[in-house]
C-alpha cells in the first residue's frame, strides 16, 4: 500500500479517458479492505459487477466502501461521519471521482 497524490491520480483518470479510474477503483477496494480488516469482494470482481451491471454496482460498491471508512475511523478512535450516505449521493449525481478522491483522502491517513 502506498500514498496516492489525488491530484496525480484525478489528472491520470481524464488524460486515460477514464482507464486509470478503473485501476483506481480496483486498488481502492483493495487497499480499504486491508486496511479495515474486512473480507470483501476483490477489486477485479467489483469492477466485473460494475461493468456488468451498468455501473448501478458501483453505486453499492461506494456506499460498501463509505462504511469501511466509516470502520476505520472506529478502530482509531474517532467519530463516525455520514461517509456512506455522501460517497453514494456523489455518485448518483454524476460525481464519483469526488467520492474516489474522498476516499484516497481517508486512506492517505492511514497509510504510512
């Protein structure tokens, strides 16, 4: 696991044309599921889900992942957010590459 620059990462996702999303998100999961320690799906069956189901999966897919950082912040100690809820409205509106920069945010944090 290492740091991501968001900037770096959201410049690479509209020079791609959207490729480097695609690796961001699959990195993403995987990286929150290690970190909560929780038994998720992997990031290749996320994207699979999300191509296969239009892209609704991947609304889950953000509200799953609002909720493991939600458990991160619990495991350390501080307060629980609306991250879930937000992650998901971001995304419903068009905006998910603020919900992916959110969550590297949340991430960064806790990656050393």
């Amino acid at each position: 696991m290492k740091r991501r620059d968001i900037a770096i990462c959201i410049i690479l996702w509209l020079v791609t044309c959207g490729f480097y999303g695609i690796y961001w998100m699959i990195v993403l999961n995987d990286e929150t599921n290690a970190l909560a320690g929780r038994q998720g799906q992997s990031g290749g069956m996320v994207f699979l889900l999300s191509l296969i189901t239009c892209g609704i999966y991947g609304l889950v897919w953000l509200y799953q992942m609002g909720e493991a950082v939600e458990q991160l912040h619990e495991q350390h100690g501080q307060p629980r957010g609306s991250a879930p809820l937000l992650y998901l409205l971001l995304g419903v509106f068009g905006f998910g590459i603020v919900s992916y920069a959110l969550l590297q945010n949340e991430l960064n944090q806790y990656i050393a």
